[in-house]
C-alpha cells in the first residue's frame, strides 16, 4: 500500500514521505513544549507505513494516576478528512474519561496498531494497566496481547 492511498490529500502523502525518508534511523521523534509525538516505520514488509504516536506530559500524568486499574482503546473511522483511523487510549477518571495517548495509523491492521501501542508502553513503562477494554476487533485485541501479554 503506497502513503498516496492512505490519505486524501497527495501534499500530506508527499510531506509525510519527505519526513520519512529525511529521518535517517527508522524513528524520527521530536517535541515541543509540553508534548511528544513520534513518527515511526514499521519494522516489517510495509516498511513505508508511518504511525503517529501524540502524548503530553498532563495525559502521561493522568494515565499513570488512573490508568492502573483499566484503559479503553478505541479508534475513529471515516471521521476525519483522511482515510487513516485515529486511535485513542482513555482512562476513567474522577470526571469522566480521558484521552491519555492517540496514535494515527495508515491502516487498521494489527501490526500498525501493535506498533502505537508499543511507542506509548516505551514512553511511559511503569504504565501497566490491570485490563482493556475493546470493540471486538481481532486487530486491537491481538496488539495488546502482543504488547502487554500478561492481560
């Protein structure tokens, strides 16, 4: 699957290749104020399907201090401007959920959503939640069993 099928536009499929292939190592990760994002390749066949990870340090905050006991995953379809679903993972907290960490992916396939989730465990390690809660989508429940096996 080419990045130009993935998106809409073909300036953002041009500009996420220039970034792409402008990184020398396979991760490019870069901040701002307050916040981290990560664009990274997968290390498999696709090798030019980029995933964008984002995460503040309030969102690190609250899931450390919520996101023990459990965390929702879910993701966005035929939403937004692109064809790319947008995952996010919640935490119950005392007003409600919150998005703690999102990731965009350039398809729904377990392995895209393996590699968010994996960005988010490393940025924030001590982060094991006891359980998820998914829709039944084989490709969500079979990257968290990859990436937290335990659960």
């Amino acid at each position: 699957m080419t990045l130009n099928r993935a998106f809409k536009s073909k300036l953002n499929a041009i500009n996420i290749e220039c970034l792409l292939r402008s990184s020398v190592a396979t991760r490019c990760q870069f901040q701002c104020m307050h916040c981290k994002y990560m664009i990274c390749r997968q290390e498999s066949a696709e090798a030019d399907q980029p995933v964008f990870v984002h995460q503040s340090s309030w969102q690190r905050r609250k899931m450390l201090h919520y996101g023990s006991r459990i965390c929702l995953i879910d993701a966005t379809y035929s939403t937004t401007v692109y064809d790319m679903p947008l995952y996010m993972l919640c935490v119950p907290s005392n007003s409600g959920y919150v998005v703690v960490a999102s990731f965009l992916t350039v398809d729904a396939q377990s392995k895209s959503v393996e590699a968010g989730l994996q960005t988010v465990a490393r940025w924030c390690p001590e982060w094991q939640p006891a359980c998820f809660m998914s829709d039944f989508n084989s490709a969500q429940i079979s990257a968290i069993e990859a990436v937290f096996p335990s659960k």
